[in-house]
C-alpha cells in the first residue's frame, strides 16, 4: 500500500506545506486538476471535496470517507479499516 496526497496545489506550494507539517509521504500536484475531474470527486464550483480516497492498482476507487469541514480528516484507525475491508 502507499500513501500519496493529490491537490490542484502547484509543486511550489506543496513542497513549503510538506516541509512545514512535516508530511513524509509523496504530495501531488494537479493543477490543471485533470485526475480530480476524471475520478469525478469535484463540487458544483469545481474544486475536490476533501478527504481520504482509497484507489487501488486498477485505478478505481474502493472507498471514499469524508468528514464535515474541509480541514478535518479521519484518524489512520479508520483509513486502516477501510484498507482491510478492501483486502477481504
């Protein structure tokens, strides 16, 4: 499994954010928001509704969890039980 981070951020922007929440895991950037509209995760306004998508090897979304706010994010219990519901 590998962790990543997909935003319409530029490089610039989520390089400085990485370095100052010290994010470990690869952050990219879709600025023209191409793999944002494909997967079809965008709002009316066109922006991503924010939070954890589980894609798998064939490319499709397995699971989605989201929470009220776009600051909030689920704890990693939660991610890693939705992991292993995809595995079974």
């Amino acid at each position: 499994m590998q962790v990543v981070g997909i935003s319409y951020d530029s490089v610039e922007i989520l390089k400085d954010f990485a370095e100052r929440e010290s994010i470990t895991f690869p952050l990219l950037s879709d600025e023209g928001s191409r793999t944002i509209r494909a997967y079809g995760i965008e709002d009316k306004e066109g922006y991503p509704h924010p939070g954890t998508y589980l894609v798998v090897k064939d490319a499709t979304v397995h699971a989605a969890l989201f929470l009220e706010g776009y600051r909030d994010r689920h704890p990693s219990t939660a991610i890693i039980n939705a992991a292993k519901k995809i595995g079974s």
